[in-house]
C-alpha cells in the first residue's frame, strides 16, 4: 500500500547498508548557492555548458527551454533498483541488496541527512516502480532491461535561470586540499563560452525499420476493448500507449537529442546518461511534482490538438479543445485522482484546484492543463509523496489501481523509463519532477519511444491513433523516419 514505510529498525539497517558505500555527512556539512563569473548574458549558454560536461561520467542535463536548465555530472554515489534488487556504487565499492524503490530512497534520506539543499539525486523512476505501492498483475515483457529506478546523487549542479549561472553545491563530501569547485565551475564556463556549435548531421538516424508495438490495428483493437471496459463499469478513463522502436548507433543519441528539442523545445527535458550504451532523452512539457518550502504543486495535462497549418487553422484547432466536452471530462478526472493523491499528505484543506483546463501550446500540439496545489503535513517529506502519488494520474487513469492493472494486461512492453517521472530531489526537501512523456530511452543500438492516449467512454479507435501520431510527430521528425507499414 502507498502509507507502507519502512520500520525505524529496517530503515536504520538499510541505511547503514547505504553508509558504507557513501559515508554519512560531516557535522560541519553545510550548502551553498555561489554566482558565477562568467555566467551572465554574455556567458556560456545551457548547450555550451551540457557540450562540455556530456562526456564526464553520469552527465544529466534537466533541460528548461530558455530558463531554468540544471546540469550534473560526476556523482557521488548510483542508486537503481531493478525488479526489487537495489545496487549501489560509490567511493566505498559497490553493494547489492534487496530492496525497492521507495525503501531506498528513504533510506538514502536517513543515511545522507544533513548534507544540506546541495545534495541532490538527480535521474528517473521508472513506470513499474508502481508495482511496490499497489498489487498489480506481472508487467508486460522487459526486453530493454533497464533500472527501475536510476538515481545518481550529486554534491554540485550548475543552474541557469535565464540571467546566471549558479553553482549549487554541498560540502558534505569534499575532501582536505580538494580544488575550490566555485574556481573548477567558472572555469568549465569559461571552456564552454570557448566551444564551437555541434554540427548536426543531416539525414535519416534511423538505422532500421521503425516498428510499432502493437500494431496500428493492434492499438485501435485495443482501444476497443478498454472501451468496452468503460462501459461495463471497470474503469471511467485509461492512459493507453503503443511503442515506436528502431534502431540508432550510440554516436547519435546526441544529435538525436538535440533535434528533439529543436522540433519541440520543452520546459522539462531531459538528457540522462545511465552508461554502458543506456541514454533517456525526453522533451517532456508536463509537470508532475514541484516541492518549495513544503508547498507542493502538480500540473496534468490532458486532451490535444496538433498545431494548425495557418494562423486561422490553429486558432480554430485550439478553441475546439478548449470547448471539447470530452476532453474536459477526461481532464477533469484526472485532477480528482490528483486531488486525491496529494490529500493523502498535505494538511487537511489545504488541496486547492488553483486553475483548471487553461491552453497550453506546443510547436507540435495544443494541450489543456490544471493545477493543484498543497500544503505537505510535517511528516511528509520527498519518500512519502511519491508513495502518495506514483506513478502521475495523468499516464494511468481512474480508478488510478484498476486503470493501472488494464495497462499491463493491454500493453505489449514494459514502459521502463516513459510515463514514469524524471528530475531532481533535493536531500533539502524540495524537488522538481517532471512525467516522463515524450520520452525516449535508448539500450545499446535499439531506441524505444512510447506514444499515450488518453481513454474514454466515447474514445473512437481511429481518432486516438491519429492523437498518438500526432503526440510522435517531434520524434520521427527528429530521427528522421516514418513509422513501417
């Protein structure tokens, strides 16, 4: 059940497991947030500074659009957790164990606390991590074989707000006579203002035929059927997806990225580095959880149009969202689920709908969002949130438990990092994580990317193919392929 938490003695004893991988901090350990040189209008920009880094081991670039980048490499410490076996890496060696998701995250606050704001786990957790909160029937097939849960945890970031960089940084590790890391970033800042622009090559990435699982007839069948499901009564509304694959070389995973952004530049993608031929790459434009002095917020997306041809088209596409029926009622069911999940830790009453089915446009679709809002309870902190409200409403449906076991009984594959929630957690408290739409993940050769839609009781099959075409349309623009017949 989501309110399962470890005991204080299990939690003790994973923590000290936790401990010897990483020691705990000092009591001098401290946080800090330092201005750079070199980093105001004429510094180095976001992609100057990730061209820099992308090659240094656990490189992350959590990429905000025009503001709000933040970039990691180097950290102190991997945690993931696959199929219930957790496995850490650091300066004391590496150690595997049994254990889930949550339980490791809450042991890592345990283990680590008092290194301050700065320290920070910064990576994804993956769709199936659902599995440890609700009983769920088996996931599909996992042939990518990625972690559930890849977090690395990191002593510093580089941060740009769109005027200058910071770097946010923890002493809680630092060793006697380690170089200054405020002279180490500016200087990196000033290497970066120095590098020449990426040339993008041109032409198709694809290296094979880009299949879709399932089928295009596949998928509406399976519409069909969650259809009928709704209409018996079993569910109101399911997030359903198929998955595009193909193959790419390693070497244009990055050009790859680069020109997912440019066909749509998001507010919260994602460029993770897991090693060993593993990349997640995600333009994702929706929010799932931000945390600030303990206030929390969460912002679903639900119901899309494609951009229009014309100035006149697209007004025309967006006001037909805003006033579809339809696609406020799926909306709307998904912040009651939302609304229900956060009210399982914030203080009585203080979950507000604050806005509700306001336009959001894309360079590639229009969309309709909500936001809602809360006030965590003393005893809530990072662990127990995400118990509360795995995985987002918005990629599952309602009821969130059912909609959830009709996922894996429809669905082909395991969606692994997609639909999950990619970003950072601050050892501090506060966070920022963004649902893992949009998202490609990348397993030496072979790339996977899912497309969702959202199910209701008068979904008709063609329509929500052409919606999931239309939500794929930046990433075969960006490989450069169509899907096969």
């Amino acid at each position: 059940m989501w309110s399962d938490h470890l005991s204080t003695k299990k939690r003790q004893r994973l923590a000290a497991r936790l401990r010897t991988v990483l020691p705990a901090p000092g009591p001098k350990a401290r946080g800090a947030k330092t201005p750079l040189r070199s980093g105001g209008k004429t510094g180095p920009s976001p992609l100057q500074v990730a061209e820099e880094l992308r090659e240094q081991p656990g490189f992350v670039w959590l990429d905000g659009g025009e503001e709000g980048h933040r970039l990691f490499a180097r950290p102190r410490a991997i945690l993931t957790v696959r199929n219930g076996r957790a496995t850490l890496s650091g300066p004391g060696g590496r150690a595997a164990f049994k254990a889930g998701g949550f339980d490791l995250l809450e042991a890592a606050f345990a283990a680590w606390a008092g290194a301050g704001a700065g320290a920070v786990l910064a990576g994804y957790l993956g769709y199936e991590l659902g599995g440890e909160i609700e009983p769920l029937p088996p996931p599909p097939t996992d042939d990518l074989r990625l972690p559930d849960l890849f977090l690395g945890l990191y002593d510093s970031a580089l941060r740009w707000d769109g005027k200058i960089w910071t770097l946010d940084s923890t002493n809680a590790w630092r060793e006697a006579g380690a170089p200054d890391p405020v002279i180490l970033a500016e200087g990196l800042l000033a290497a970066a203002r120095r590098r020449p622009a990426f040339e993008i090559p041109d032409g198709s990435l694809a290296r094979g035929p880009l299949v879709s699982r399932p089928s295009r007839s596949g998928f509406e069948a399976a519409v069909s059927r969650v259809v009928e499901r709704i209409a018996s009564g079993e569910i109101f509304q399911m997030n359903l997806c198929r998955r595009l694959e193909t193959r790419v070389l390693t070497r244009h995973l990055w050009p790859l990225y680069l020109r997912l952004r440019a066909a749509s530049p998001a507010e919260r993608g994602a460029f993770i580095n897991l090693g060993r031929g593993r990349t997640v790459l995600s333009i994702s434009p929706e929010q799932f959880l931000v945390v600030k002095d303990r206030e929390v917020e969460t912002r679903p997306i639900k119901g899309t149009r494609p951009r229009g041809a014309d100035p006149r088209q697209d007004r025309a596409l967006a006001r037909e969202l805003l006033e579809s029926d339809k696609d406020r009622a799926e909306l709307t069911m998904i912040v009651d689920v939302a609304r229900n999940d956060l009210g399982r830790v914030c203080e009585t009453g203080s979950v507000e709908m604050t806005s509700h089915a306001e336009l959001a446009t894309l360079p590639t679709v229009h969309h309709t969002v909500s936001t809602v809002r809360g006030q965590l309870r003393p005893e809530a902190g990072p662990p127990e949130l995400l118990r509360a409200t795995f995985p987002p409403a918005s990629i599952t449906g309602a009821p969130k438990i059912r909609a959830m076991a009709v996922i894996a009984a429809e669905e082909e594959r395991r969606r692994g990092p997609a639909m999950g929630a990619l970003g950072w957690i601050s050892l501090g408290g506060d966070l920022d994580l963004a649902v893992a739409i949009r998202t490609a993940a990348a397993v030496r050769g072979r790339i996977v990317y899912h497309a969702g839609c959202g199910i209701v009781a008068d979904s008709d099959p063609e329509l929500e193919l052409a919606e999931s075409d239309v939500k794929a349309r930046a990433f075969l623009a960006a490989l450069g392929a169509g899907e096969s017949s």
